[in-house]
C-alpha cells in the first residue's frame, strides 16, 4: 500500500517519486502514442519556456519530472521501478531498441528543466515545501540530478 500524502487533494498525489501524482500519469498515458523523443523533447521545451515567464506551474512541473525520469531511464540511469512507472517502464523497453544515438541537447534540457524545478520560481516545489513530505520530494529530485550526471 502506498502511503497518503497530505497534497492528495490540491495535485491528486499520493508518492514522492515522479509518477507518483495525477499529472504525470496523464503523461505516461500521452506518452505511449509516442515512438520517439518528440513528446519528451517537447515536454522539456514547453517547461523550459519559464524561464522567460518567470514562473512554473505545478502541473508542468509534474510533467517535467515524468519526461526527465522517462529520459533517464532510456540512458541506462532510471530510478526505482515500481507500479507508478510500469506504463513508462514498458514503453522504455518497447522504444529503447529503436533510439539510435544518445542526444546531448536533450540530456542539457533535462538537467536546466531540474533546475528549474528546483528553484524558487516554481510552484511544485513551493507546494512541497508546505508538507511534511519536502524532504523526501527533494531528495528524489536531486537523486534524479545525480543518476543523470553521472
């Protein structure tokens, strides 16, 4: 049984990890239409467009954090694997065969949209912050910064 996070009802989430909430399981299910980086690369572009606006919106954060787990996990650098993430595990393996070099521009977009996701200009860390799940929210996301530079 997962555990009850108390931001359930303001992001319809219930784990810590990044397909753990509403939002990026809408993504993983946009995502199988997919067989190649497009919706990845055009996740991260979309996110990355707060830095000119100044601000990132909870949802996109979510999503952001689905696309960049995705791009890891198609790296050999994924995290834990576990029911949140079996859509995207399955797609991985289905696509994996397919990708033929390893893009550099989106491994860049990746690492700046974490950044982003971090910083005081976004929304889903403000609302992580005001729970007594911070900590266990951050670490996750820098994990995830880790796994992609090594």
């Amino acid at each position: 049984m997962r555990p009850y996070i108390e931001q359930e009802a303001q992001l319809g989430t219930w784990a810590v990890g990044p397909f753990g909430n509403d939002f990026a399981q809408d993504w993983a299910e946009d995502l199988q239409e997919s067989r190649d980086l497009y919706f990845i690369e055009d996740t991260l572009n979309n996110v990355l467009q707060a830095e000119t606006t100044e601000y990132l919106e909870a949802p996109f954060g979510a999503e952001a954090l689905a696309a960049v787990e995705t791009w890891s996990r198609l790296q050999g650098k994924g995290g834990p694997k576990d029911e949140d993430s079996e859509r995207v595990d399955q797609w991985v393996a289905e696509v994996l065969a397919k990708l033929s070099k390893p893009r550099a521009d989106i491994a860049d977009k990746a690492q700046r949209v974490l950044s982003l996701v971090l910083s005081d200009a976004s929304e889903l860390r403000e609302l992580w912050e005001d729970s007594e799940h911070y900590q266990d929210w951050l670490t996750t996301v820098t994990d995830l910064q880790s796994r992609l530079s090594a």
